[in-house]
C-alpha cells in the first residue's frame, strides 16, 4: 500500500505524539512528598514591610478579608517577584491582622 505524504507526515506525528505521552507521566508524577512551610507571622511583617510598602501605602490588614488578601497575595506574587515562602509569609501576617 502506497501512503501519500500527507498521511506519511501524519502517522509520523502521531508515532512522535505517543512516544511523547508515554513518557510523560512518569515525568509528571514525579512530586516530593515534602510539607509545604507554613507562613510565619513575624517574617511576613518584615517582607511585607520590605517587598509591598515600596509601591503601596502601608494598607490596613483589615480593609480586606482573608479570601481577598489570598488573591491579593497571589497576584503581587508574580509582579513583586516574591519567593513562595515570602507570599506564605505576607498572606499569614495580612489574615492574622484582621
């Protein structure tokens, strides 16, 4: 049986693909069983002191509520470029203040 280039291309995609798959949850399953740390009050108050008083007036914890603060938190994550310890830190101090 001859194959057309179009459908050669594809079954050579679509080997390519599952080759790929099959190599991808092993991959994906590769988490670490570690505990995330927790938030630390005191820390929090430094790096939010130090990281959110540099653009923002100094906010009072209890103008949001603690959902809020999260999405907050989690937005200036990415744009302040704060470390994963830093947010869990910010967010604890923000939620224990209110």
């Amino acid at each position: 049986m001859k194959y057309s280039r179009k459908q050669t291309v594809n079954k050579m995609l679509l080997t390519g693909a599952l080759a790929l798959a099959g190599l991808l949850p092993p991959v994906i399953g590769q988490g670490t069983d570690e505990p995330v740390p927790a938030g630390d009050f005191n820390r929090g108050v430094k790096a939010w002191s130090e990281n959110c008083a540099r653009c923002h007036n100094m906010r009072d914890p209890k103008e949001f509520r603690d959902d809020q603060w999260r999405m907050i938190v989690m937005h200036m994550r990415v744009r302040g470029g704060l470390t994963g310890q830093d947010t869990r830190d910010i967010l604890t101090f923000l939620q224990g203040s209110n």
